[in-house]
C-alpha cells in the first residue's frame, strides 16, 4: 500500500502527518509526505513574483523537512516531495494518479463567510478527482 500525506504549512499539518504515520504502521505502507507551494506566475502582467515564489519554495521545503523528521520520530521513513505550481489540488491528484497511490491523506481547512464559496478548496477538488481514497483529517 502507498499512502501520500498531502501537507500544507498550516498548524493543522502535524495533525495531518501522525494520521498519516498511523495509517502507514497499521497497514505496513510505505509513506510519501508532499509539501506544495503555490504558485503565483499567472499574476506576472502585475507584479514580478519571482522572489515571492522562491521564498514559498524555500518556506514549503523547510516545512517538508521538519515533517519528514517528525515521521522519522514517530516510526516511518518517508519519501519526501517538494512541488511548485498554480494549483496544489491538481499536482496532489497527478501525483496520485502517477504513483498510482492508495490514499491520500490531508486537512481541511475551515473557510468563513464567502471565502469558502469563492476559494475553491484543495480538499474538495482532491476529493473529488483523485484516482484513490481520500481521507480529509479535520
């Protein structure tokens, strides 16, 4: 079984990952934590994102490392994957679909108001696309 515990840098994601690493030691799998950072280069008629989206990178890398640590700590050796681009629902789902995954795990997070009409969240469209099982952790 392969399992990707899909991350954001939310406080939110450790919760995500001991799931994950749950998950992966009751089923003997192998564990893959991805760390997406968003893209931001359909906006360069605007303004130069150049710094802006490295600065994500290096931030969404700092991230995948502290958690590949912390699943190390909790009994797993996960494969780490660092991606960049527009849409993080969509690199998680092609990842899977690649990889040919068994579940993907990730948060949710707790949109108010018209934010959660307007945003599209990255749960939602992995639910619904993903090729696999997708376990959302609130």
């Amino acid at each position: 079984m392969k399992i990707l515990a899909a991350l954001d840098q939310t406080l939110s994601g450790e919760a995500v990952l001991r799931k994950a690493v749950k998950t992966a030691l009751q089923q003997n799998a192998k564990l893959e934590i991805m760390v997406v950072a968003e893209n931001f280069s359909d906006v360069g008629d605007v303004l130069d994102p150049g710094d802006v989206n490295e600065k994500l990178l290096n931030s969404a890398r700092q991230a995948a490392e502290k958690y590949r640590k912390l699943a190390q700590t909790l009994g797993v050796s996960a494969k780490v994957i660092v991606e960049s681009g527009v849409s993080p629902a969509d690199i998680i789902v092609k990842r899977a679909e690649k990889e040919n995954l068994d579940l993907i795990v990730l948060g949710r997070r707790a949109k108010k108001g018209l934010d959660r009409f307007l945003i599209g969240s990255v749960a939602n469209k992995v639910v619904a696309y993903a090729p696999c099982s997708v376990l959302v952790v609130r």
